[in-house]
C-alpha cells in the first residue's frame, strides 16, 4: 500500500533517513523544515499521513498538530508524532493535541510502518466520503455547527475481555467520559458491536478466545467493519501487534494500560468515527436532497426522468407496459392571487399528500414543476392508470382543502393519462401524450381525466 507522507523535521539528517526509508517502499514523501510550512503544505498537498517531529524552533509540533486538526480541510489527515521524548505526560499532551498516535526515536521501522499502513488504510476510506462532502458544503448542505457538536458528544463502548477484574477498571476509567458496557462472550460482543457502538476496547491478549479471529470476523461483516478497534497489547508480542494492525485494529495501548492514555486515545478513535459518521450522513441528505422535492417532500423530476427511463427501456425491450399521470391543479394562479403563496403552498403540499395516499405503493408519485405532478406506474396498463386516477380526482374534489386559518377551498384537478405502446415510444412521447390529456381535460371543463394514447 503506498500513500503520500509528509515528513516534518528540522534536521535535514533525520529528514533524508526517514525519507530513505519511506521511499525504499514506495512512499512518496514531501518535506518541510518548520511548523508553519508544514501547515501550508499539509492544506495545499493533501497528504496521506503526516510524520511530525514535536521539537522545533518557532511553532512546536504539539501546535502544529492542533492547527491541522482543526482546520476542515486537513483535520482528517492521520498525524504520527515522533520524538525523542518518551515521558507519559508528552505521549498525553501529543494525544491531546489531536496525533493519531505517538513513536519515539530510535525509530522502530517495522512499527513505523505497520502503523503507517494502518493510518493510511483508514485515510483512504474516508476519502471518497470527504469528496463528495465537498460538492454537499459547496451547495450549503454541511452544518459546520453540527459537526463540532457530533464531535463533542459522548461515545458508546464496548469492552470485550475475559478478564473481569480488568474490564471493570476499564469500565470505570472510561465511563467517566462514555457510556460503556463490557462482554466476557466473543459471540454476544460481535451481535452487540452491530449496534450503536463507536469503540470496541478489545483485550489482545485474552486467554478463553482468539482475539485477532474476532477482529477478523468484525471487519468481514459490512455491518460492523467501520467500527473501530482500541487493542489492549503486550507490548512485547510484537508480531501479535502487527498482526492486530494488519487486520484493522484502529490503535494500540500496552499493558500494563496507563488509564490516562487509554482515555486519550479512545477519544481520538470516538472523534474518528464522529467525523466518519458526520461525512456519510452527509452524503445520505445530499443524494436525498438531490431527489426529493423539499416543498412536498416527494421525488423531484431528476428522480422521474431516471426511472422512466428505465422503465421505458425495459418495456421497448419486451418488458411490461407502463403508464404515467400527469396531473394539474386548475386555477392555481386564482388561488396565489388571492390567498397568497403561502397559501398556494398550503393547497401543494395538501394535494401531494392525497397524491401519495391515493397511488399505490409501486407508484412513484413525483413534483414535475409548479402546481403540476406526475405518477409513473410500473407495470401498468390503461383501464387500471384511468381507475388510480379518478380515485385521485375525486379525493381532490370531493373534500375541501382547509388553510391554516380555518379558510376552506374547493380544489379540482386536470389529469391525463398515457399508456407506453412499444418500439418507437420514448419517455418525452409518453409525457407529451400526458400533458395533451390534461390540456384536453382544461377544455372540456376541468376537473377530469382523459386518457391519450398514440394516434
């Protein structure tokens, strides 16, 4: 796996050693000599991961980490810290500032680049989710507010150890920030994991099950593969933690576990996964937006076309018939003229919901523009479009629309109807032969269906 990495180092000596290193496995590396550097080539370059030296004239590392991590364009870049100090409180304060994880020098290369591995893999999950998070903010559909108060929020973890004594330690540390459960069964905490849970603190070196079986089986299921994964290791099992990391295990912590470390950590994965969560919930509202009718709340055109299309084609090719609505509400401009768009959108959003209970569940009932509405009926012939439609028309008129403030109306609609007829047919034929019904029906009088078939 190769990925971009931007080394951050003061002494070119350890920049051309580390680089050596990278680029002996195909990395491909950039470089700066200081913090602010680091922080304009980490916005401009989008690097994969970045390797962070914490001593450094001007703007220290701890900093350097803290800027990127909150800026919302390099805040899902994985930070390694490294560093020849190895005291608890600069492997704390490191975590605190926002670094994925903490390596001091001499460098172990094999760990170096098993987490190098790990961060980029899940860097690279997240990318797809973060370009199309960018066409959602630049239609204005990202809440910035939203997502620092996801971030914020309490996390769910689960704690699978079979040792008791130990997971109600780590119940009880963890619960000062989280709401936490523990499970002794594998079984059990793989169907618990399934569930709302944002961290899985997983005892590696359990005895009454195979904890690196389990890792596995978590990311084989599409339900439970994104959640992440805070190992409790020896640290002197090396090729069991390099296992772990290969499997996915998100971040390590050695025994015997430093309470405060743990905290930190799990805070980081729980922010991870938010960030994580925040980008597809995104995507879910904007492809929802992008075909949904926000007035209404049915499908918009863009929806319509899509599957009429299809459709069509199906039926050109030997498949089903199908038939189409289209159906107008007469007089709308009286009804904005003199009631007031508010209460014309009072009369559209009251008519689409009639509309939707009046179709069946196979039809799909769209907002084709203004006050005109188009159901497409799959598999459907003439006699049985005509009877939904009239069904719909005498909804309409036989119940008056009540306004907000008490006023009623008596609202009617023109609808025409058209059956596909084969080779030759094509969605803008059997929407033309549709809005040829409604304009019939205008003439006759209105309130009507008239059905339009091929000549």
């Amino acid at each position: 796996m190769t990925a971009r990495v931007l080394i951050v180092d003061d002494i070119p000596a350890n920049v051309r050693l580390l680089q050596a290193k990278l680029e002996a496995d195909y990395y491909e590396v950039l470089t700066a000599n200081d913090g602010q550097v680091a922080i304009d080539m980490a916005i401009a370059e989008q690097p994969d991961i970045i390797l962070l030296d914490v001593m450094m004239p001007g703007i220290d590392g701890y900093e350097v980490c803290r800027q990127i991590k909150d800026h919302p364009e390099t805040r899902h870049i994985p930070i390694i810290l490294i560093t020849a100090l190895d005291g608890r409180d600069d492997r704390l304060f490191g975590l605190e500032a926002g670094a994925d994880d903490f390596l001091t020098k001499p460098i172990d290369d094999m760990m170096l680049m098993a987490r190098l591995q790990a961060l980029v893999r899940l860097k690279q999950m997240v990318d797809d989710l973060r370009r199309r998070e960018a066409s959602s903010r630049r239609v204005g559909l990202i809440d910035n507010e939203q997502y620092l108060r996801q971030l914020s929020a309490t996390g769910n973890v689960l704690i699978l150890d079979d040792n008791v004594r130990q997971a109600e330690r780590l119940m009880m540390q963890l619960g000062e920030d989280h709401r936490c459960a523990f499970e002794t069964d594998p079984t059990r905490a793989l169907k618990i994991a399934g569930g709302r849970v944002d961290l899985i603190v997983l005892n590696l070196t359990a005895k009454s099950f195979d904890a690196l079986r389990w890792v596995a089986h978590l990311r084989t299921s599409e339900v439970t593969r994104n959640r992440p994964v805070l190992a409790i290791v020896n640290a002197d099992e090396r090729q069991q933690v390099f296992k772990a990391l290969e499997l996915g295990v998100n971040d390590v912590v050695p025994r015997p576990v430093d309470m405060l470390e743990l905290r930190a950590r799990a805070k980081t994965q729980i922010k991870r996964k938010r960030y994580g969560d925040f980008l597809r919930n995104t995507l879910d509202r904007s492809l929802e937006l992008a075909v949904t009718d926000p007035l209404t709340g049915l499908n918009n055109r863009r929806f319509l076309d899509h599957h009429l299309s299809l459709a069509m084609a199906r039926h050109v090719k030997g498949g089903p018939e199908l038939s189409v609505l289209l159906l107008d509400i007469d007089h709308f401009k009286r009804v904005n003229d003199t009631y007031g768009h508010d209460a014309g959108d009072e009369v559209i959003r009251e008519f689409a919901r009639r509309l939707g209970l009046n179709v069946r569940a196979i039809d799909m009932a769209c907002r084709f523009g203004g006050e005109e509405f188009v159901v497409l009926m799959p598999e459907t012939g003439s006699s049985d479009a005509v009877h939904i439609a009239e069904r719909v028309r005498s909804q309409v008129a036989d119940i008056p629309f009540v306004l907000a403030d008490g006023r009623k109306l008596d609202v009617t609609i023109s609808i025409g109807v058209a059956t596909s007829q084969g080779v030759g047919d094509t969605p803008e034929t059997l929407l033309k032969r549709a809005d040829e019904g409604v304009y019939e029906a205008k003439q006759a009088g209105r309130n009507r269906v008239i059905v339009r078939n091929a000549a």
